[in-house]
C-alpha cells in the first residue's frame, strides 16, 4: 500500500514539473490578423438532373478577430477549449471568365457569395515540443453569417412584363458547420505569445434566386406557373489563416 502511495505522489509531482514548465497552459486572450479565403459554386437542382457551375477563384481579404481560450497541460499534451469571433467580411463572385458556365452566368445574371462574421467554439489538442513551441490540430463548430445575391437573366423581362416577377433574389441568413485545421503556438516573452492556424469549412445554402432554364421557360411559354420553379443551391468553400497576440495569465 505504502509503495502505491509512494507511486502515486512521485507520478504526481512529475506531472506537477511538467506542467509549471509547460508553455501551453492557463488563460489565453488574444486578437488575431485574419486572411479569409472565400470561393463557391452554384448547383442548378431538377427534377432529373443537377448542373454545377465549378468554382469560382477565391478571393482573398485581411481582417481581425478575437478569441479566449484555456489550456489543461499533462506532461507536454494539452487541451484548449477556445471561443472565437471573427469580423470576415470577404465577398466573391464569378470571375474565372475563361469557364464557360461563368461566362453565361455573368451574360445572363450576377452573383456573389459573401461571409460576413463567424462565431463559436474549438478545441485544440497538442503537445509542447519545446518550453517556446508547441503545435496542435483543432476541430470547432461555427455560426456563419452569410449573404448570396444571385439572378439569372437581366431584368428586361420583368420590366417588359413577361415575368410577374423579379429574378433578382438576396438570401441572407446563419448556417453552422463544423471546422478543422491546424496550428502553431510560441512564447514570446513572459506573459505574451504568437500563434499561427489555418482552418476550413464548407456549407450549402438554398437560394431564392430562379434558374435560368426556368426563365427561359418562362420567357417561351409566357406562364407564371410555380411548377417551374425549381431549386438553386449554393456550395461556400471557407479556408481561414490567421495569426494572433495572446495575453497569457
């Protein structure tokens, strides 16, 4: 009994070393410069075939973002609980003119596909290479404020009154997915550290938006009938990098 009491606090005590010697652990603050990477795709769904339109080039802009997390430390693996929020703001829109279906997507109507803000939470798991670096891979769940504006023909047909209605549609709205990715933590100097991540999502959304064969339909047989209004689906395609200053205490 005494030599499993003894066992016990000797494996204690080296997992108390390890822990005062770890980098990775305790309350993290921090705010970080973000490079949102935004490209989509759009799927023309009907009764009996689906015609995507491939994706567009991405399209790139910085931002900012914040984040909390705390670390647990066992002799060099941690694990971080973390909360996110991120300011995105990165618009896209059909541009790879060389693509034939963008080409007739950009003759007939316009769209975009826009990531405002995005929140929630993700756990990293990692180990402490060293007292200054540790690396880990990460796996969260977000909220993704978005935005999709989509037409399909140019609207000379409502104005001249053959359609009863405007094809031009804006879809707004929050949809969750989950993320993944990887990153990079080094202690800089006492209370303060750098981190580097990148991490990705995709998500579909329906759009309000009619397609463009339920126009010409449309526009041929001069019919407002609902029985043509079949679905456009839009495919978001998110990959963040971001480097951040964090508060340690």
């Amino acid at each position: 009994m005494n030599k499993i009491f003894k066992i016990l606090i000797i494996f204690s005590l080296i997992i108390l070393s390890k822990t005062a010697d770890a980098r990775t652990v305790g309350n993290y603050l921090g705010v970080d410069l973000i490079q949102t990477n935004l490209d989509f795709s759009s799927d023309k769904k009907f009764a009996n075939k689906t015609i995507n339109s491939g994706y567009t080039n991405p399209t790139s802009k910085f931002s900012y973002g914040l984040q909390y997390g705390y670390a647990i430390n066992i002799m060099g693996v941690f694990i971080t609980p973390t909360l996110i929020y991120e300011f995105n703001n990165t618009r896209n829109r059909f541009n790879k003119t060389n693509q034939y279906a963008e080409v007739r997507q950009d003759y007939y109507g316009k769209s975009f596909a826009e990531i405002k803000q995005r929140y929630g939470a993700k756990l990293n798991i990692g180990y402490d290479i060293t007292k200054n670096l540790g690396v880990y891979g990460l796996i969260g769940y977000a909220v993704n404020n978005y935005s999709s504006y989509n037409s399909i023909y140019y609207d000379k047909y409502y104005q001249q009154g053959i359609l009863s209605e405007n094809p031009w549609a804006t879809t707004s709205g929050k949809k969750t997915a989950p993320f993944f990715g990887a990153g990079f933590n080094i202690k800089l100097y006492k209370y303060w550290s750098f981190n580097g991540e990148y991490n990705y999502t995709t998500f579909k959304i329906k759009s309000k938006a009619k397609t463009q064969e339920n126009l010409d339909h449309r526009v041929v047989s001069k019919l407002a009938d609902s029985s043509w209004h079949d679905s456009l689906l839009i495919n978001y395609k998110i990959s963040i990098i971001k480097f951040g200053l964090n508060y340690n205490f």
